[in-house]
C-alpha cells in the first residue's frame, strides 16, 4: 500500500537550497535489487557533510524513499512506524541507510542506539554509508533468525555483489521457519513482561510483583519474564529511556505482547511509553479492571465495570494515540465498556452520568432490602477478606452451597447470600443467619472501582459480625490483613464486630498461625477440610441467639435469600 512520502526531523534553521537537497532525495527511485545503491548513497551522504548532520532514509523493498529525516551530528531519532505492518517473518519491510559523519575512521560504523533500533523495530536491514578516500563504503546489518544481529562490511558499495531480493526473500524464509519450529518466540498479547520500579525495600517490591504475577494469570496472561529497578520512577516515562529501549528488546526477544507495570501509570507516562514501542502497555490498575471485567455477571457488576472503564480511561482520551487503539482488544479492553474507549470524552461523560444514575437506582433498591431485613430481625454474617483467601470456600461450607470457588484472584465479584441455620455442637444455642460472600479486598486498588467496591461492602453496613478470613500460609499475611482493614476504614466500616479466622492452617507448619491481629477473637480453620468449622458456628450461634429464631437441635439447613 502506498505511503505519503515526507520530510521530518530537525529541520527547523535550514538554509532553503539545503532543504531542497533533502527534499530531492524523496524524489530517488532505488532499483530494489540493490541493498545500498552508490549513487544514492553518495547523494544522501554529501547532502549530510555539507550541513553537518545525520541524515537517515526508510526505503520500501520496492525501491520507494518513503521518509527521509534529520538528526543532529551524533543522533539520528527516527519516525514512529506504526502504520508500517509487519510481514509474516516480523520484519518491517523497510530498511534504513543513514549518513556516518563521525570521523574516527575510514570505515562506516553503526552505532548501537541504532543497532537496538534495528532489533526493535524489526527492519530489514540498517545501513551505514561514509565517503572514504576509496569511494562510498557500507557496513550493513541485518537480524539473524536467533535473534543476534550480524554486521557485513563493504569498502567499495560500487563492487557489491548482493541479490537484496534473494537476501531478504531467504532471510524472511528462515526467520518464519524458526518462529514455526519454536526456536524463537513470535510476539503473542498473552505473554507479558512485568517492570516494577520503585525505591521500596527488596521483599516488598518481589510481593508486589507476585501479586501483579498471579493478577495476570487470573486474566489469562502468562508472565514470561521480570524486571525490576531500584529507584524513584521517572516522572516522565516511569523508566528512563536506555532502560525502556532495553526492556522493550527484552519483549521481542521472549515473544512478549504486553508490557506491564506495577504500579498506576499517569496518563502522560501512559502516552509517552506507547508511543515509544507498538507493544500494549498496561498497568497494575488496568489489568484489575480486566479481571473485573471478564467476571462480571450481574447487571449491576457489568455496570460498575463499564463505569470504572470509562472513569479511568477518560484522561487517556485527550489524545486518540495509537496505544489507545491497542487497548481495544484482549486484556485491559475487555468487558460491556470496551466498545467506549476511544469515543469522545464529551460521549464519555454522558455515558458516565448514566451510568451513575442507574446504580443509584440499584442501590436504592439494595437499601430498601437491607431495611426490610433489619425489620424481619435475622443477622447478617459477612464474608470479607484479601482476595484469594478462601472465602468462597468457607462459604459453600457453611452454608452447604456450591458458589464458584477457584485458586485465582476475584473468583469473585457478585456478592451471594444464604439463609442457614448454625449450631453449636451440643445443641444448647442456634441462630438463623444470613451469610453473605463479599469480593476479595487487595492493595492498590484503582481509585475508579472504589465507588463500586463500596457498593459491594454496603452489606456490611448492617452486619452483626464479620468473618475475616485471612490466609495463614500467606508469607505477607499481616501486610494483607493491614489493606483490609484499611479499605474498611476508607468506607467507614470498621467498627462491626469481627471474628478472625485463620484459614489454610492445613498449609502450615504446626497447623496454627500464632500472630493476632487486631486483639478481638480468632479461630484457626481449614475452609478446605472443614477443620475448626464446628467452633465457628458455635461462636455465631452464641453470639447471635436469639429466642425467636431457635430451631431444632443439631440440624443446619441451608435457602437461597
């Protein structure tokens, strides 16, 4: 497909006879034979000498100038490719010849800021040219079907013998043939890269990545590879660019798709990254709002989603950039709101004043069911804890029911009530309850979905007791019973009574955790095994008898509310 041709770079000061010269070069047909045609070569190279700066040019493999640009004397900054598709061999079909001005030696060299371009921007070949007192001379390099790159040196480009067509066409073949046989990785959205960079102590910042780690396998992405910087993140692009350069190499290198941070990019570093690699770059945040995307069944979930999408995503809409085009399929652009993305932010805000007004209404209508329990005079039990900890689990449990109970993060995000009667094993106390499963709290969660988490935690309100389920064979457990109390603080719920059980003890050395948190009771279980359970209900059953609700002796059952 044709291209506009065009002129870029620092041309600004430019005599206007040396912008013609520039210009003129635009104008070239290359045969496509030939890899580095001497005349061109030493017309784009003397136009370079007389103004003192590098000159670069992307040449199609049909022999096209597509873009010719202007760079200082020792920095050549080359043009965004995007809209340049890569071939079925990952290679750019594109190559780029530039001017080397520098003046320690006879002989062309490339630089490796432009060899790391050649790697990750996939061209076909990067071609140095130098006027030398035995005539134009060349040294190209190309990547290898291993990955590596290879450099070949001509001294006289006026004796080259090179098929470019054979070379490429063969090069293509092998590169293809070792993408099949899975010698190398090709590029796939579901692998990622994950880049942490912050000052925090070592252990907290290898947690962090675990979380982000089993985030990502929730939403279907396999993580295949980490990198971590010690330091403050740079308030421009979070890493700096050497380092950016050297991670988005490490994702071509292992077929990595998705770059990931751990950590809530800014909306100007968002922009800037994206525009810096054609990888799909997402953060900490963004992949949460995928996981709640994907799980999100009820009418009411769909719609805390698509807000939280919409909310998050409208400071990403100031600029249609082409890294918000790439955030529109997979993950980080799942779910009812993916569609919406890239609409206006003027369509953006009615959909969110919409969207608002419609959970008002659901909760409203939460509210007047909460009030008519309180009427009826059956407790509520509340289910809450750090995500992944077992609280589904200890639901189906208690309550003999069969809610969705799996080995990943926010298994789940619809709240589910029972109605069940408890006993304590000897039959002197029992009390009719409702139990409610709650989704699982984590750290950092996007600002966005706090309006929506809080309306999940409204149950909580008019809790007689909370069941804190904290997992015991958790390493970080007592940062993770930290953020929950935290997050219940935040939505002003944490004066209900609460019952710490410490579950997974089957996991554990001794069977028992022997920290406590918060100084109220606590009750080592195994929501797996069903160990502990009968103290449980016992407590709530003590705790929560009541004349009018005894039932017979020693028997549970178990309604849908």
């Amino acid at each position: 497909m044709a291209q506009t041709t065009k002129v870029g770079g620092e041309t600004r000061g430019l005599p206007p006879s040396v912008l013609r010269r520039v210009h003129r070069l635009l104008t070239r047909r290359i045969d496509p034979d030939e890899i580095a045609p001497a005349d061109f070569c030493r017309e784009l190279w003397e136009t370079a000498h007389a103004i003192g700066r590098r000159i670069g040019a992307l040449i199609s493999r049909d022999g096209r100038v597509e873009e010719v640009f202007v760079g200082s004397k020792q920095i050549l900054y080359l043009p965004d490719l995007g809209r340049y598709r890569l071939s079925g061999g990952r290679l750019r079909r594109l190559r780029l010849i530039f001017s080397d001005l520098s003046t320690k030696s006879d002989l062309p060299d490339i630089p490796t800021d432009i060899t790391t371009d050649l790697e990750k921007l996939r061209l076909d070949a990067v071609i140095s040219v130098k006027q030398s007192r035995g005539g134009m001379s060349c040294r190209y390099s190309y990547l290898m079907p291993d990955g590596s790159t290879h450099e070949e040196l001509v001294r006289d480009l006026g004796r080259l013998e090179l098929s470019f067509r054979d070379f490429i066409a063969e090069l293509e073949r092998e590169l293809t043939a070792s993408l099949e046989s899975g010698d190398t990785h090709a590029r796939d959205d579901t692998r990622a890269v994950l880049v942490s960079v912050s000052d925090r102590p070592e252990h907290e910042v290898r947690a962090s990545l675990d979380e982000l780690n089993e985030l990502c396998r929730t939403a279907g992405v396999e993580v295949v590879h980490r990198v971590s910087q010690r330091k403050k993140p740079d308030p421009k692009s979070v890493l700096g660019k050497g380092k950016l350069e050297e991670v988005v190499l490490t994702c071509l290198k292992v077929g990595a798709g998705l770059l990931i941070f751990d950590t809530e990019l800014k909306p100007s570093q968002w922009r800037v990254i994206t525009n810096t690699t054609d990888l799909k770059v997402l953060d900490r945040s963004m992949v949460i709002l995928d996981i709640f995307a994907q799980r999100a069944t009820s009418s009411e979930g769909r719609l805390q989603v698509e807000l939280a999408q919409l909310t998050y995503n409208l400071p990403r809409l100031v600029e249609q950039d082409a890294g918000l085009s790439r955030l529109t399929g997979g993950i980080g652009g799942r779910g009812p709101g993916e569609t919406k993305l890239e609409i206006g932010r003027r369509r953006a805000r009615e959909r969110i004043t919409l969207l608002k007004e419609r959970l008002e209404e659901i909760t409203s209508q939460r509210a007047l069911r909460r009030q008519r329990r309180t009427v009826s005079e059956v407790p509520l039990v509340a289910i809450i804890g750090y995500t992944n900890a077992g609280k589904s689990t200890l639901f189906n449990r208690l309550t003999g029911d069969a809610v969705l109970a799996e080995n990943k993060l926010f298994a789940t995000l619809t709240p589910f009530q029972r109605r069940v009667l408890v006993s304590s094993e000897d039959g002197t106390a029992s009390a009719m309850v409702i139990i409610s499963d709650t989704v699982g709290f984590i750290r950092e969660l996007p600002e966005e979905l706090m309006p929506s988490f809080r309306a999940t935690l409204e149950e909580i309100e008019g809790a007689s007791v909370v069941l804190h389920v904290v997992d015991a064979s958790d390493p970080e457990v007592s940062v993770r019973y930290r953020a929950v109390r935290d997050i219940l603080r935040s939505c002003e719920l944490a004066e209900v009574q609460e019952l710490v059980l410490l579950n997974k003890i089957d996991l554990c050395e001794g069977g028992a955790l022997s920290e406590t948190f918060g100084g109220g009771p606590s009750i080592s279980i195994s929501a797996l095994t069903g160990e502990g359970l009968g103290e449980v209900r016992e407590w709530l059953a003590r705790r929560l008898m009541r004349g009018e609700d005894m039932e017979e002796q020693g028997e549970v059952t178990s309604e849908r509310c």
